[in-house]
C-alpha cells in the first residue's frame, strides 16, 4: 500500500512538473508600467519578467528630489496556476537640489522586495478576478543611504472588471507598514483600452492615506505595444495632485515585460 500511494503521489508531481499552463497560449499580462497591480498570475512553471527606467521629480523650486531608477526589476515565477513568488530589486540614483544647489547625490540598491501572488476568485458576470499580494521589503539588501530601520510589508487585495473586449477596468485596495512602523492605507484606480490587438492604453489614480502625514494623490497614463504574446514595451507619464513641498511634479518611465515559458 505503501508503495501504491508513493507511486500515485510521484505521478501527481510528474504531472504538475510536466503540464504546461493554459496561460501560454494568451497574452502575457503584467503589473506594470501602472502602479496597479493585476490579479493574475504568470501560470505553471513560467518566469516572466519586468524591468524598465524610471524618472521622477518631487518638490518646489526651492528644494527639489531628483530620482532615476535605471532598473524597476520584478522577476515572477509561477508555482502552480494561482500562485507565484516575486522578486523585485530597484537601482537608482537620488540627487536633492536646494535652489539648484546639490546638497546630496546618492546611488545603489533599494530594499530587495520579497513575496507572493495568489488567484482567489475568478472573474464570472459581475464578480471580478480577484487576486492577493504579500511583500516583504528587506532593508539588509539596501544601500546604505536607502536602508530603512525597519521590514516593510504590505498586502494589497487586486480586482479586475471586463467591460468588453476592448476595455476594463482594475483597482487595489491595501495597506503597507511604513519604516516609522505606522500603517499607510493604498488604493489605486485605472481604466485600460485595447485600439488593437497590439496598442493599447490606460489612466490610473492612486494614493495613499498614511497615518502620521498628509494623503497624496496621483495621476499616470500610459502606452503598451504588444510585439507578441511574451513581450510587451511601454511608456508611461504622470504627477501629483498637489503641489506642496514633497509631491511629484513629474514621472516618466519606460520599460518592457517578458515571458519565458516552461519548456
């Protein structure tokens, strides 16, 4: 008996090790460039990646941060077909002007974020796809100068609406625990619109509500072009609502996401 049900167990294994996700034969889909996250995730045994470059610009004409992410890395491996682990790490370079003056330039690696993806609920009529992330972000892999005392965490519940074959709509709603250990309340809010089976587009809101501080809001709209079903690119532009001292004046990013699937 004992050797009947080791052998049914190495069967289960063989085949889940073996079997090829439906996901393969569609379009890849990816989290970024928006800062919403979708629900799905890459399907069995597929890594997929997702890297680009990142400009922001934050302040007033009295004192400004400049920040260029050379690298937004995220690197997705599907466990089976509801569950995949993530990895991100970002490089960048960090300057604060003051009256155009540089007080400080800084570079290197910015907490390593370590977590996971898991499908909940499938789309069907007026329920949406619903999917879940956890994150840790790990301040022993950062650069001095963006080492925070503390673990980040976040979990984000992710929603997906299919309004038609063209169009949709995805939204976030979390929470994070920042480095002075108060909590910070997120959502997001974006709309998407397929011209093609190639270009498509989006607009997005999203913020956030900390605790100890002022809520800030957000705005991005972006381009995709889907070169084949395992490559897309992007380009993306974006800023603040407000207009104070540490909001964004501006976001540029570009980048691109790729599958590589289980052979």
């Amino acid at each position: 008996m004992k050797k009947i049900l080791l052998l049914i167990l190495l069967l289960i294994i063989t085949s889940i090790a073996t079997a090829q996700s439906p996901k393969n034969e569609e379009a890849l889909i990816t989290d970024r460039p928006d800062a919403t996250e979708s629900p799905y995730t890459v399907g069995t045994g597929n890594f997929q990646i997702e890297a680009g470059a990142l400009f922001t610009d934050n302040g007033n004409e009295a004192f400004t941060t400049e920040t260029i992410v050379f690298n937004t890395g995220l690197i997705r491996y599907g466990i089976n077909e509801i569950i995949e682990l993530r990895l991100g790490w970002d490089y960048l370079k960090e300057r604060n002007l003051n009256n155009g003056t540089e007080l400080s330039n800084a570079s290197g690696f910015t907490p390593l974020l370590l977590g996971a993806k898991f499908e909940l609920v499938n789309e069907n009529g007026w329920i949406p796809q619903i999917g879940l992330l956890t994150h840790l972000r790990l301040p022993f892999s950062a650069a001095e100068e963006f080492k925070p005392e503390n673990t980040g965490m976040e979990m984000i519940f992710s929603f997906d609406h299919t309004l038609s074959d063209k169009d949709g709509i995805a939204y976030n709603l979390g929470a994070r625990i920042a480095d002075d250990r108060s909590l910070e309340y997120l959502y997001t809010l974006a709309y998407g619109y397929s011209f093609t089976d190639k270009w498509g587009a989006y607009a997005e809101l999203y913020g956030a509500f900390p605790e100890d501080t002022t809520a800030y809001h957000l705005w991005d709209a972006g381009i995709t072009y889907l070169v084949n079903n395992n490559l897309q690119l992007d380009v993306t532009v974006g800023t603040s609502f407000q207009s104070s001292a540490t909001d964004q004046n501006l976001l540029i990013s570009a980048g691109l996401s790729y599958r590589v699937l289980k052979k």
